[in-house]
C-alpha cells in the first residue's frame, strides 16, 4: 500500500483538486492536507505537493473557465434543478463578476462553495481571461502554499507532541485542531458575507 501511494498519490492529488477546481464537489483541500502530513513523514517533498496543487487548482479552474464561458449559461439554462433559478441567479451574478471578479477568484480559492463556482462564474461572466488566469494563478499558488505548508509543519507538530507527551499532547492537538476550524469556519463566513 506504502508503496502505491509513494508511486501515484501525487497524480491522485492532481486529479483530485484538478477536478474540484473544474467545478466537482470533491474534496481537494483534504487532499492537499493529507499529502502535506505525507510529506511531513518523508513520503513525498512538500514542494513538489505545493506545486502539484498549484498546478491542479490552475488548470482545472481554467477547464472550469472555458466551460463557463462558451457554454456554462446554456447548460444552466437547460439542467432541470437550475433551470428556474437561472433567470434569477445569473444576472446579479454577472454584475457582480463585472465589479468584484478579480479579487472573487483570488478569495475563492479558499473557500469551498466558491473552490467549486468561481471559476464557471466568471466564465459565464466573460470576465477576461488574463485577468481570470493571473488572479487565478496567484489564488491558487497562496493556497497551496499556505494550506500545504500548514498542515506539513502542523503534523510535524502534531507527532512531535504526541511523541513527547503522549494522550495529554493529542487532547491538546484535538482541542487546538477545533479552535482552528471554529476559527476557519468563522473567517470564511465573514469572506462570502464581504464577497
């Protein structure tokens, strides 16, 4: 098993945010985070993980993108459970593309609902490519830097303190581990509410 996941886990990675950032409620944020402990335990390099994500959540936002734009209104328009939202939905979507788009793909790599619509949006939106591609790219390279190298050096942490201090060290991982979603959970509503 240690070894197919030495030999394909970094593809699997790549398929997986590849495929939530193209529009797929998938769970790439976990994928990252469960390749960064990985590479915390000598698995794989953490920049390679970092680099792999990156290149996933740019490529499979831009699938998502070109999708959107040539022909994401008309697929919306015509999917039954959409169908009677789309006249509602898309016009004050589009106007917001039109206002906050660059700013909205950046942020919307960090939270999951928007990981998997941003970039549908602003191709429906026809938000310019080269402004989607650069804020794009840089939203997906600040997440998989900051999401990969967190949880390298908190499961670095993490066995350490378990290492050392046995159950006391994981109830305190496990009480720290809550704050910090509670934490995460509060933020990212605080960022849809602004955006």
């Amino acid at each position: 098993m240690t070894h197919l996941l030495n030999q394909y886990g970094l593809i699997l990675l790549f398929v997986v945010v590849a495929l939530e950032s193209f529009g797929l409620p998938l769970p790439g944020e976990t994928a990252l985070i469960a390749a960064a402990v990985l590479a915390n335990n000598g698995h794989f390099s953490i920049a390679a993980v970092i680099a792999v994500a990156a290149a996933a959540a740019i490529v499979g936002d831009n699938g998502g993108y070109w999708v959107g734009r040539t022909g994401g209104r008309k697929l919306l328009e015509r999917a039954p459970l959409l169908r009677r939202y789309a006249p509602r939905f898309l016009p004050p979507a589009e106007r917001f593309f039109q206002r906050h788009g660059p700013k909205t793909v950046f942020i919307g790599r960090f939270i999951s609902v928007l990981r998997w619509t941003a970039a549908w949006l602003a191709g429906i939106s026809h938000m310019r490519w080269w402004h989607f591609l650069a804020w794009n790219a840089a939203g997906g390279i600040c997440w998989a830097t900051l999401v990969g190298l967190v949880s390298f050096y908190a499961g670095k942490a993490a066995a350490d303190a378990i290492g050392r201090w046995g159950a006391y060290g994981a109830v305190a991982i496990v009480v720290l581990l809550a704050v910090g979603l509670v934490g995460l959970h509060i933020w990212r509503r605080r960022m849809l509410e602004e955006t």
